[in-house]
C-alpha cells in the first residue's frame, strides 16, 4: 500500500463513525440506484419483448399506411407481397438476422352474433396472421425475462375458420356463456331484444352470406359462430363466419373491446373477397434486437434498388406507449440518482469539511515539512473517493444480495398496457452498464464534493494552519 | 547570529544576498499583519545574518516577533518587505511549489505541540519527510531506523504518537526534523510543553544531534537551559533585534 494511501485508509477509520454514515449515504445511494436501475431495465425489457413478440421489431407498410391505412386497410394492401418477401428472405445480409418473416393484414369492420338467442353486433379492429409464424414470435425472450409465451394451439394454420376475440368484444357480443368465460355477466335481455328487432331482416341475410362462405370453404364450425362484415377494398361488402375459439385478453380496454384476431387466409377472403390477396404489413422478427438499424438501413437501400414504395417502422413506431413509458421510467430514475448524488455531495462535503477543519494543524505541519498544496489537495480528494468506492462497494453487495431475494421469491405483476402477469425481478446483472454507470457517478460525485473541502485545505497559509487549535 | 544593529538615521548599504557562508541572511525585513481594521507590525526593518553550524537562540518577550521571524526564515510566511536569504536562496525568487520543495530539502522543523500526524507510527512520522524528497525505499528505511536509534526510540518505532510520551513525542519530531539532513532546523519553543527533566534530555539530544550533524539550529524559547546552551543569542523586543551576544560556544 502507498504511503498516502496508507494515510488515506486511516484518516478514513480515524472517524469511523463520521465515515460509516457517509459511507452509508453513499451506500444508499448506489442501493436505491442499482435496485430501480435494474428494475426499469427489467421493465424495459418486459416491454420490448411484449412488443416484439407481438409487431416483431420492423413492419414493412405500403407508403402512406401508416399516416392513413388504419382506417382504409385494403386500400393500403402491399401488391404481390410473398415476392417481397422472398426478396427479403434471400437477402443474404438480412436472412441470418431474420427469426421469423411473416405477413399480417389488418382490417376493421363489423362482427354480429345473431346464433341462439342473442342478436348482437359490434365494430371490431381485426389482425389476420399466420397462427405457426405467431406461436414462433412469442417464443421470442432475447432478454431472459421469462415471458416466452406457450405455443397457441386454438389456431391453426390448417383451419383458417378459427379465431380469438377480445374479453371486452366477447362480452358485448354475448360470447359469455357459449366461452364459459367466468368474470363475465351476460348481456342484459332489453340490449338482446332491441338488437333482435331492429336488424332482423338485415341479420338474416348476413347468416345466410357467412353460411355460404363457411360451406364453400369447408371449414368445421367448432365455437361459437360469429359473422364478420367489412368493405373489400373495391368497395362491395364482403361476410365471414369466424368460429370463435376463445378469448384473448387485451391490456387495454378500448382494445380488448375490439379485438378479433383470424387466421392470416380469413382475413385476406374477407378483405380482398376473390381478388389478389394482398398483406398490410410484413413482419420482421430479429434474432438480436441491435441489429434493427442494420435490418432496417438494409431494407430501404433494398426498396429503393427494385423501385419499392414502402415504409418501415419499428415496434417503437408502431407502440408509442413502449416510448412513453420508457421516458416516465426513465425520468423517474433520473431524477432519483439526482437526489441520490445531491444526498452523497453534500453528505461528503460535509464530513470532508470537518475533516479539514480537525486537521488543519496537521495540514499546517505537512505542508511545513514541504509537502505541496497539491498533495494536500489530493490527499483529500483521494479521502472523498475513497469513502465513495467503499460506500458504492457496499452499496452495491447490499443491492446485488436483495435483487437476488427479490428474483427468487416468484413475484408477479402486470406491466401497464399488459393482460397477463410477469416475473417481478430486479436485472441488475443483466444490465453491466447500470453498474458501472452508478459506480462511476456516485465515486464521481463524492470525489468532486471532496474536492471543495480539498482545495480549501490546499490553500490555507502554513502559519494559520500551524496556529489552529 | 549576527546583528544588523538598524539606526534609522544612517540605514546600512544594501548586502549583497547572493552566495554566502551564512546560513540564513535578513535585509531590512519587515512584516505586517492586519488584524480587523488594526494593523500589526510583528518585524520592523530586521537584518540579521545566522551562520552555518551554530546553535542559536532567539528569546524574547510573548508577542515581541520571535515566532514570525522563525515562519520567515522557515519559508512558510513572506515578509511585507525586505529581503530572506535562506541557504544561499532568496526566497521571494521562488514560486509556491519551489518554495515548499526548498523546505523538504533544507529547512526542519521541531514545533511546541510536537505535531505528530496521528495516523502514522513513529517509523512512519519520521519516514514522510524522506518520501517529500523522494528518497528510494531501502534508503528511507536505512535512515529512519538510524534516527529512531539516534534519539532512543527504536523500540517504540511502531507506536503511534498517543502511545508515547511527551519526551518521546518531541523525540520523534526532532528524529522527523534530521532524518532529511537539512541544512536548516528551526524549533519554536521545543522544551516548553515539557516538564523540566525531559527538556533538560531533549535540549541535550538536540545538542548533541547538531554537533554530530553540524546542522545549523535556530530556536525560538523562553527556557533558560536552553538559552545557556546556545552559541548564539539574539534578543528581541517589539518586533526588533536589540541585542546579540555570543553563547556557549562562541
């Protein structure tokens, strides 16, 4: 050990109980710190994988849809889009990045239950998708995070007749008790009879359409059975039946009121009637979430090689709540580490001070035998970073040591915007920059604190030093 | 210690202050403080010559400029006017950092209340001066081994400062004052916070150390045995040398 390391450690244990609650200061500093740090980034990357296993990390649009396609989905349909798609996958600097490639088509219109007793209809948000190209992009958990979804076996590539709707959609279509969905009330009897009399002329006809289709297609009615009405994108209505063969909870609610998710196949006949299927979106899912900018450079310089007029968006675009909440989250540990860092200036500058105050003889002597102000300076400051690195050490073994407790206790929670619960864990460790960072800045910070006190020490007159008592 | 008697009538021609065989040289020094809106001259107008090797002694009076005239020739207070020429060096030549690199080099200090640094051991209390000087390891422990032995305290090498004495204490100081060979060792009043038989032994330790060493020693004191082991005696009064006479060994 160094000389002045040696005085460094001693002055330092001389007040040792001036510098435990420094270094405890400093220790809940890093503590408070590290445990939110890690619990945002964990937040963070719950969010992100929700996302991406649902939009995957980049959609390829037809120009304009994003601004203008959510309201006319088949006038926004990628022409010949399995071409696009075979130009994506046989890229060779995208295919080794690329998990899953999967086409998606969006669309909204009405869906009726006119079966049985009820007679109820509602405007719906629908997502035509692959079910096998979905059961892969929810297995999707770059992050470890625990919420690799298990594959949905209700839809099926095979049957395209199938299909998942909202709690809220199930509900006010009087899906309750045909799902034996439990936490549902049924509808009230004066909603079903209003319904039934004023559209049953109308109803009739749309059964008969959706009976048609169902027979053309050959598909077995196992669920409930529900008919689906939208314009095609010529213009012309176009009926569906969809068997309902559950529900699939939304975490939110103007969603979950809305939400019928369909085979990929159904939704095109739906759209598109007989004319070409087109897709609204193809879905990009990575292996690793840092390759999205070269994924997505890669992309438009390919677009714009053969003449594409498309755009692409990441799930961030397409999610603006991830980026909400990524900033509040954000704030919210910035303006704690802030508070933390005032707490240990000020926690340091004070115990320095007195440090300096009870040792200025000393100081008067050093510096008469010939030591430097700046040694003095630096023996001060190196004071400050000591109490730091120690009070972070500690701070740290403490946050590591909890956030352990904390990840092996099988907590759950439901992240905002989320149905299902989740693992409640601390990603201390997951996070190395978080580490380093909190260690940097709170050493950082009681070292400049230090330095105020150090320069104050460094400047004394020698004979003043020398005549304090 | 030579006296430079001041006549304000007739001041004497300016000495040159480059290379000479004394010690420590004062050219019409004064020095001034400001205490509130009062003003305090501690020196007026002091020239004085200190030769090398010489055990010298300055008494006077609480308040009379003893101990500001000791920080002067110690380089740790500038005079408000003058000239100090320590060692062949004047002083007011030198920026903040060479001035304290000329006092790890050449100028020791023995202070009233001792001032350990209570962190460190006796070893380590002596040691400090050599690492300011930047002496190599094995060096530094040669020689501060051989000054805890020459002062009696190499037993209590591992001590630290409130586990000895206060003879042992002012031991340590004057072990941490010579382990550097300084050309220079100033003490302020270095026997009064002892009782009288441990000065009697420190007064004698420290004779005897600059006899061995020929260091030039310069003393601020009131005792009366230090004061009759000095070669040199300079008395003053009111911030002015009014007396000089030889001591025991003229």
């Amino acid at each position: 050990m160094s000389f002045i390391a040696k005085i460094v450690f001693r002055n330092i244990l001389r007040n040792r109980r001036r510098s435990l609650m420094t270094g405890s200061a400093v220790a809940a500093g890093a503590l408070a710190m590290l445990l939110f740090g890690g619990y945002v980034g964990y937040i963070f990357a719950g969010l992100q994988t929700t996302s991406v296993q649902e939009n995957g990390h980049l959609t390829v649009f037809r120009s304009g849809y994003f601004l203008f396609g959510p309201g006319n989905p088949a006038g926004y349909g990628i022409d010949r889009y399995r071409d696009v798609m075979g130009l994506i996958e046989g890229d060779p600097v995208l295919k080794p990045m690329i998990n899953v490639l999967t086409p998606t088509q969006s669309l909204v219109g009405i869906a009726g239950n006119f079966s049985g007793t009820v007679d109820a209809s509602k405007t719906f948000l629908g997502e035509g998708f692959i079910p096998s190209d979905r059961n892969r992009m929810r297995q999707w958990d770059e992050f470890q995070t625990g919420a690799a979804k298990a594959p949905d076996a209700r839809l099926s590539d095979a049957d395209s007749s199938q299909g998942l709707v909202g709690f809220g959609l199930a509900r006010m279509l009087g899906l309750c008790a045909p799902l034996k969905l439990t936490g549902c009330p049924p509808m009230p009897a004066a909603d079903t009879a209003g319904l039934h009399s004023a559209g049953k002329t109308a109803d009739s006809d749309l059964v008969g359409l959706a009976e048609r289709d169902a027979k053309e297609a050959g598909a077995p009615q196992v669920g409930p059975q529900l008919e689906l009405l939208a314009a095609t994108a010529g213009g012309a209505p176009n009926v569906v039946g969809l068997s309902v063969a559950g529900v699939e909870r939304q975490g939110v609610r103007e969603l979950d009121d809305n939400f019928i998710a369909m085979n990929l196949e159904l939704a095109q006949q739906l759209v598109y009637g007989r004319g070409e299927h087109k897709a609204t979106g193809i879905v990009l899912q990575l292996k690793r979430s840092e390759d999205m900018p070269a994924a997505r450079a890669r992309l438009v310089s390919l677009f714009k090689q053969h003449g594409l007029d498309l755009e692409i968006k990441d799930f961030g675009d397409l999610n603006p709540f991830y980026g909400q909440v990524v900033s509040m989250f954000s704030g919210i540990f910035l303006f704690i580490s802030m508070v933390m860092g005032v707490i240990v200036l000020f926690a340091v500058v004070n115990t320095m001070t007195m440090n300096v105050m009870e040792r200025t003889n000393e100081i008067g002597t050093t510096r008469a035998m010939g030591a430097r102000a700046g040694g003095i300076r630096w023996q001060f400051v190196s004071e400050g970073m000591m109490i730091g690195v120690l009070g972070t050490a500690f701070g740290t073994a403490a946050a590591i040591a909890i956030a352990l407790g904390i990840n092996h206790a099988g907590l759950t929670w439901i992240p905002p915007g989320n149905a299902n619960p989740v693992p409640l864990r601390v990603d201390i460790f997951g996070s190395p920059a978080l580490m380093v960072g909190t260690w940097l800045a709170l050493v950082l910070v009681a070292t400049f604190a230090a330095f105020i006190p150090a320069n104050r020490a460094a400047r004394l007159s020698v004979v003043d030093a020398l005549r304090h008592i | 210690m030579i006296a430079t008697p001041n006549t304000a009538a007739a001041p004497a021609p300016l000495p040159s202050l480059g290379a000479s065989q004394a010690a420590v040289r004062l050219h019409r020094v004064a020095r001034t403080y400001r205490v509130g809106a009062i003003e305090v001259q501690a020196l007026k107008d002091v020239s004085l010559q200190v030769p090398y090797h010489r055990f010298s002694t300055l008494i006077g009076a609480s308040g009379s400029g003893k101990t500001t005239l000791l920080n002067l020739v110690g380089c740790i207070d500038a005079a408000t006017s003058g000239a100090v020429e320590v060692c062949g060096q004047d002083v007011a030549d030198l920026d903040a950092d060479e001035v304290a690199d000329f006092r790890a080099r050449n100028i020791g200090f023995i202070f009233q209340n001792f001032s350990l640094v209570p962190v460190l051991s006796a070893y380590e209390n002596v040691e400090y001066p050599l690492l300011l000087v930047g002496i190599k390891a094995a060096e530094r422990r040669r020689r501060t081994l051989e000054m805890l032995d020459a002062v009696g305290l190499a037993a209590q090498a591992r001590q630290r400062p409130n586990e000895l004495s206060g003879g042992q204490k002012q031991r340590v100081a004057i072990a941490r004052a010579l382990v550097k060979r300084p050309q220079v060792v100033l003490a302020d009043e270095p026997t009064a916070n002892l009782d009288s038989a441990t000065g009697a032994s420190i007064l004698k330790l420290m004779r005897q150390v600059q006899t061995e060493s020929r260091t030039t020693f310069i003393f601020a004191s009131h005792d009366p045995q230090l004061i009759s082991h000095a070669d040199e005696i300079f008395t003053i009064r009111d911030g002015e040398i009014v007396e000089h006479r030889t001591g025991a060994t003229p």
